[in-house]
C-alpha cells in the first residue's frame, strides 16, 4: 500500500525476502479514523476536508476526477517499481476500483496497466453460488461478465474464485466459530482457483485502539498456526498456490476473449 505509513518497511522486508508472493494493493480509501494517509499525487478530489484519502468508497466514487485516479493508480505502480519490488499481482483495497457504490468503475484502466506490466490482477472468474454475499448481489454474474472478457482480451490472468466472510466481529462469534467456518470452506471448494482473505495480526496496544475488530485479526494469526487449520488443508486435499501460477496457468487465448467482449459491448450473446 505505496500511500500506507508503513510501505517503506514493508519494502524493505520484500527485498530481503524476493521469493516472496507481495502484490500491489492500490489505495484509494482511508478508512480507519485513527490511522489515515494522503495520495501520492496530491490531488484535492482524492482527499476529504482532512486532506486525507476518502474513508468510504462511495465518497471515493462521488468525489474523485478520473484523471485523478488515473495518474495516482500509475504513482503507486511507479513506487513499487522504485522501491525495487517485483510484485506478482495488483489488487485494491476495499474495492474502491469496482464500481460497488455508484457504478463508477476503473477496472478498464486497472487491467490495461496490468496487461501492460504482465501483471495478474485480483478479480474473480466466476460467482461461487455457495458464496452467501456475493451471490446475494442482483445482477453479479451479468457485471462481471465483461470484466473478465476484457481481462482475458488484455492477457491479464485472474484466478476463478472469491470466497468472502464478514471482515468485523460478527455477534455471537468466538475463535472456534470463525476456525469451523473457514475450516468448512477447505471441504467445499470448487473446482479450480480459490481466493479468500486474512488479515493476521499479532495482539498489539497499537492496534487494538484504532483497528475496529482487531480481536478477528489476531484470531487469523492464530488460524494459520492452529494445527487443526493444517490438518484439515492436508485432509481436504487442498494444493495451496500462488499469483506466479495464476499467471502461468489462467490466462485464457486473447482472440476469442476479444470477440466475447465485442458481444458483451454491442448487448449480443
């Protein structure tokens, strides 16, 4: 996260570990009111009265100038390149890119500078019906249609699935919960390349006064060293993978993606 206070350690950890699998995370919100940060660029659209990024993304979408957008997305890209990092994938926090709040959408230039770079970028193939929120979205799999038309067109690879759950703490729910329901996910994937998302985090004095929900975040850190998480891996036979094999191994042929998306841009199927 080029905009984040820490990008410049998080840099250096990359590049003493260059094995390691570090994408982009492009930054258009700030959204924690005790821990805020300001664009690369400057731009005022891209700030709230704070002179700070947008806490939400629907005062992203309203207030930010394209153009705006645009130069930020390709400073952040031009500060990992300088800070000597090879990333192997572009994602974006929050989903700010997508469009959610008001259709307002820069996924067109995302995957453009990501087809440009050989970069993956993090959108997802299809819509997993099991998936409770995604599937709850009237119209998802008609929207996503041609953006991933568009990502095949442009060679950009993606994986095939995105797995959510609730980011805060959910009423009711303890650390056992939270370890059935994502051990539950293990036995159910399907077929193909699955996503989903943690935030670990060690139990920090820092942290638990300005993360809202940091107690799920150290709960994540305890997930991935709780020997019934590895089990479960090892039981459900799942082969865990990475953005250097989505990009050797999902990309779709470009010429018949054009001619799909042709049909999604003049309303035919």
């Amino acid at each position: 996260m080029p905009p984040a206070p820490a990008f410049e350690e998080a840099a250096a950890w990359c590049r003493k570990n260059p094995d390691a699998n570090v994408g982009l995370h492009l930054t258009l919100t700030s959204e924690f009111p005790e821990l805020r940060w300001k664009s690369l660029t400057g731009h005022p659209s891209l700030h709230d009265a704070s002179g700070h990024m947008h806490p939400t993304i629907r005062d992203f979408e309203v207030n930010a100038d394209p153009r705006a957008v645009k130069r930020e997305i390709r400073a952040q890209l031009e500060a990992v390149r300088r800070a000597g990092l090879s990333v192997t994938h572009v994602d974006n926090h929050m989903g700010s890119l997508y469009g959610l709040a008001t259709g307002r959408s820069y996924l067109p230039l995302v995957l453009w500078e990501c087809s440009r770079r050989g970069l993956p970028f993090r959108i997802f193939r299809h819509i997993y019906k099991s998936d409770k929120f995604l599937a709850s979205i009237p119209g998802a799999e008609e929207k996503l249609a041609p953006v991933t038309a568009l990502a095949d067109a442009l060679g950009v690879a993606i994986p095939d699935y995105l797995l959510t759950h609730p980011y805060q703490l959910e009423e009711g729910e303890t650390y056992d919960s939270f370890k059935r329901m994502l051990i539950g996910k293990l036995y159910e994937l399907p077929e193909g390349v699955s996503e989903t998302y943690i935030h670990p985090a060690a139990e920090d004095e820092t942290m638990s006064a300005i993360i809202p929900s940091w107690e799920k975040r150290v709960w994540e850190y305890r997930l991935m060293l709780d020997p019934d998480f590895a089990y479960a891996l090892r039981d459900a036979k799942v082969v865990l993978t990475d953005y250097r094999y989505v990009k050797a191994h999902r990309r779709r042929p470009r010429l018949p993606a054009t001619f799909k998306l042709l049909r999604h841009m003049t309303g035919k199927r």
